[in-house]
C-alpha cells in the first residue's frame, strides 16, 4: 500500500506543513497519518478521497 506523506499533501493542497498537521492535530478535519508503533507512514487515498469529500473521520 502506498502512503501519501507531508510532501505529497502540500503539493497536492497547495499549503505548509503547519497547515496540514493542524488540519489533522486540532481541527480534526483530516484524519491522522497510518503510524507503525511511532514510525508515521503517511496518509491512504481513501483517507484523502473522504477529507475532499467532506467525510472527516
């Protein structure tokens, strides 16, 4: 399975690094990144596809 990491997010949303993790961390808007005990993978399609979609968590 392919992750979509910080990189990915700010090209894909056209905003800073800051801005995403809020999104995730404070507004609860984006769901959290895949982790691996503390190792962050990134964020799945499907979790991206439901945060444009307004699905939230």
């Amino acid at each position: 399975m392919a992750y979509n990491t910080y990189s990915d997010l700010q090209e894909r949303y056209q905003k800073d690094r800051k801005t995403i993790w809020r999104w995730w961390a404070k507004d609860f808007i984006l769901e959290p990144p895949k982790r691996v005990g503390s190792v962050l993978l990134g964020w799945t399609d499907e979790q991206l596809e439901r945060f444009e979609n307004g699905g939230g968590k």
